[in-house]
C-alpha cells in the first residue's frame, strides 16, 4: 500500500473512532438529519480590518472575515444595504489561543471547519487580540468585546444578524469565549472609546475547545502544565498578581443565568489544560439553568485539530449546536435539529419558563488512589472520571435523586412543582475529602476554609429515603450511604454518623 492511501486509510480510522467516542459518550446519540460539511472552498475573505477607530490601531486589533463567495456582496460595503440585511446570516466569531502570549487570526489550518460553517450559512470572523506581550488583562477581553461590537454596529455592510452572534475559541482563546458568554448584558469590559458607538457587545452562543474556565486553578490540576501555566498567568496578571486578580479573570466565577449557552469540548488526556476546567464550567452552568453541551473524548490532545477542528464529525456536532442556539442560514429551527446530549433545555425559547422534574440516577464512584468516594449524577463526569488511565471505580447507582429543569411553557398552569432543597458537593483542595450538605451556611463556611464548591443537585424536602454522612476521622474521609445495613457496618469499622445529608429515592 502507498504511503498516500495509507495515510488516507488512517485519516479515516481516527475520523471513526472519534464519532464512536461521541456516540459512546453521548448516549448514542447522534443527528438525525444530515448536515452538508463541505471541504471544497467556496469562500472569499476579507482582511486586515480594524475594529477599533484608535490611532495607533496595531495588527492585534484586526480581525478577517470569511464569507460565501456566493453572497461576496455583502461583504464589501456593497451599496445595497437593505439587500444586505435582508439577507443577514448569523456570525460566528474564532478567537485563538496561545496562553494570551502567542497566536494569530490566521484559519489557515482550520479552513475544513471555516468552510464548513460558511457552507452551512455562518459568516466567519477570526480576530486579533492584544497579546500579554503588548498588554495586561483586562486588554485581552476589550478586544475581543469591541471586535463583537464593531461587527454588530456595521451588520449591514458585513450581512451578519446582530441577534445572531456566537463566539468560538480554543484555549486561552476559549477563555475569552466563555468570558464573554458570562459577561453578557455587561459593559463591565467594554471600551466606551473604541469607536464602536453604544452597541452591545453580548454574543449568543459559545463554543469552548480545551478552555481555561478558573485562572486561578490552572497549573494545579491533574494534566495542567504547570510551567505554561506560571508563565502566561504571570504574564496575562503580572509578577505577585493574587488570587482574587485571577479569580476576576476567570469565567467561572462570572456564571449566572444569563450566560449564553455554551458548548465545551476538552480531550481526557489534555496535557497542557485538565479537561476538570471545562468539568468545573459545566457543573457551574448547569447550577445557574444554563443550557450546556459537553463532550469529554478519552483522546484529544491540547490543540488537536484531528479531533477538534478537521473532522467531519465534530464539525456536524458544533453545526448543530449552533442552530439549537441560533437557527441558520438553511432556515432550520431548534425544533426541527437535533440537540447534542446533555443538554438540560433549550436556551431563549419563547413563552414564560415553568419547571419539570425528573428522576435521575446518582452514581457512586471509590478512588483506591485517593480512598475516597464521590457521588455524580452527571453521565459525562463519570464517564470520564472511569476510563481506564483513571484511578476511579463506578460503584453502581446509589440512589435517585431530582433534576428540575426550566421549560417553555405550554401555557397550561396544572404542573406543581415539588417541594426540593439544594445538596452541595464540595471538595478540600489539600486532603482531596468530597462532603456534602444542604446547608447553605454549612457550604459557605467551608468554602471560606478552603472548600471548593463543585456541583448540586436538587433532593426532595420531605419525601423518600434518608441519606446519611458519614466521617471516619483517622483516615479524614466523609461519605454518604442510603443502605442500612452498609451504614451499620460502617460505624462498627470506625464511621462516626454525622445525621441525615439529605433525602432521596432508592429507586
């Protein structure tokens, strides 16, 4: 066989095997309707155009856009304007990565994906930023934000939808995605003077490949590369910046309901970022009711574009992402496209949100390596968590619990919600120990000590069976047991009984 059709053939193995590690990790789950992914270029591009009106406006502050050589008119400052906006596509805005201190704008090795979300009805802009090596943070989130608003303010001559825009990055670039996701209807970062009139600078959609969501974690997780990590940090931050200087640049700390939806994609065995980045933004999106898609392959290095960018696979799953958020160009809907998995509702659909609940298994996880449990009742974490380089060990479900999830309302007002309390994991950063309560007080207290806060789920107040806590404290371990006859043993062994965590159903 040719060295080209062996590369051909391998090409189109690892193309398989990622669409079997998306199925598998997504229940199966997979478009139904076709998407066209085109790798014949058919788009025109457009360069070097400032977003910011400053004097001293530097490449950093550019950015290029790609559009279908079909519709190049709308993309020219055409005279046409109205003709423009009738037929507005929505925008799709790539920031790139490099620790903030390296990168460019150029597509050039991502031109499968630009191509496929212009052939799909997107427009492409791909920005510059001010690198740390010319400013410090917050420098890096103006640019970006005055390069959404200087695409919203000339929508007419560029053909983009203003209520259509979504961010897409990777890396440090994913960061300043998801920093704009959180922010949105904030001028927090908005450079009043960057001559893009009063426009908002909020996106509609996000999607984070490899992302840093805590600034202030990176380095300190397991597959972080800690000297990377210390050197952008120190250069994003500046020498002895401290904790609550990262804490204010990272997205995590900015989540709320108003975040944009977002979908995070981080390979297992990212050595540059720990994909518990991209975890911990997920856990935080869905405790604020934030639609979020997520998908953790076992193989995806930092940067692949093999698994990221170029496949054909992938491209489909963030097309389809895109038009749950915002329909496209095609005229499809959210109704009428499939919805990648996991995703608890659909974000920005008409009528006045109600609520639905639903039973969901908690699963309980041991670690040999950290002899602790761990209780998750989310699919992606588990999986994740269990795959073999790992150190845990799925113990089954350990008991039911509720998800209650915002819906559109159908305008029927028969639906009672049930009476539920929160239950809060947390985790001691030193000892690696998983608590959890229903105190809110308890939560903040031990949050104050060092604790870090990692989920919730939602446990009924007065019904079903009691979870009790457990703490065995020559080993300074905490854990919850349902099973009577397990907690009794337990006690016997050592286990101190610290009462009922919360309630639940066994099945």
């Amino acid at each position: 066989m040719r060295g080209s059709a062996l590369k051909e053939l391998m090409w189109r193995a690892a193309a398989m095997m990622v669409v079997v590690c998306m199925a598998a990790l997504t229940g199966g789950m997979v478009p139904s309707r076709a998407i066209a992914v085109e790798s014949a270029s058919s788009v025109t591009v457009t360069r070097d155009i400032a977003y910011v009106s400053s004097p001293d406006v530097s490449q950093s502050q550019k950015l290029d856009v790609y559009a279908s050589a079909k519709s190049v008119g709308s993309v020219d400052g055409g005279a046409d304007a109205n003709a423009n906006v009738a037929k507005a596509k929505p925008a799709v805005v790539f920031i790139h990565g490099g620790s903030w201190m390296s990168g460019d704008k150029s597509m050039s090795a991502r031109m499968s994906l630009v191509n496929a979300l212009v052939n799909n009805g997107y427009l492409v802009a791909s920005i510059n930023y001010r690198l740390t090596t010319e400013a410090a943070w917050p420098a890096q989130i103006n640019d970006c934000k005055s390069a959404v608003r200087f695409l919203r303010a000339h929508a007419a001559e560029y053909g983009i939808d203003v209520n259509r825009i979504a961010v897409f990055g990777e890396s440090a670039g994913a960061h300043l995605a998801m920093m704009m996701g959180v922010t949105n209807g904030s001028a927090q970062f908005d450079v009043a003077t960057d001559g893009n009139g009063s426009v908002s600078s909020a996106v509609q959609a996000v999607i984070s490949d490899f992302g840093i969501a805590d600034v202030t974690q990176w380095g300190t997780l397991d597959g972080d590369d800690a000297a990377v990590a210390d050197q952008a940090k120190t250069l994003l931050l500046g020498t002895g910046y401290t904790d609550q200087q990262a804490r204010s640049a990272s997205p995590l700390y900015y989540v709320s309901a108003k975040a944009a939806p977002m979908l995070l994609a981080h390979g297992q065995n990212d050595r540059t970022v720990s994909y518990r980045q991209s975890l911990a933004m997920e856990q935080a999106l869905r405790r604020a009711s934030v639609s979020v898609s997520s998908w953790y392959p076992e193989y995806g290095p930092h940067a692949d574009a093999g698994v990221f960018s170029s496949n054909t696979a992938v491209q489909s799953w963030y097309l389809t992402f895109l038009t749950g958020a915002m329909p496209n160009g095609n005229g499809q809907s959210p109704d009428d496209a499939n919805q990648p998995s996991d995703k608890p509702n659909d974000s920005g659909a008409a009528g006045t949100p109600t609520e639905t609940v639903r039973k969901v298994a908690v699963h309980r996880l041991y670690s040999q390596t950290l002899r602790t449990h761990l209780f998750s009742m989310d699919a992606n974490e588990y999986h994740a968590l269990t795959q073999r380089h790992r150190s845990w060990r799925d113990e089954g479900i350990a008991f039911f619990t509720l998800r209650v999830e915002k819906l559109p309302s159908s305008g029927s007002s028969d639906g009672v919600s049930p009476q539920v309390e929160t239950a809060t994991r947390l985790r001691n950063r030193i000892s690696g120990d998983y608590l959890y309560t229903v105190s809110r007080a308890e939560a903040t207290k031990l949050a104050a000590s060092g604790w870090v806060e990692e989920g919730s789920f939602e446990t009924p107040v007065a019904q079903g069976n009691p979870v009790y806590r457990l703490y065995n404290r020559r080993i300074g371990r905490h854990m919850l047991v349902i099973n009577d006859q397990e907690r009794i043993a337990l006690m016997r062994a050592g286990w101190q009984s610290e009462g009922i965590a919360f309630r639940a159903y066994a099945d």
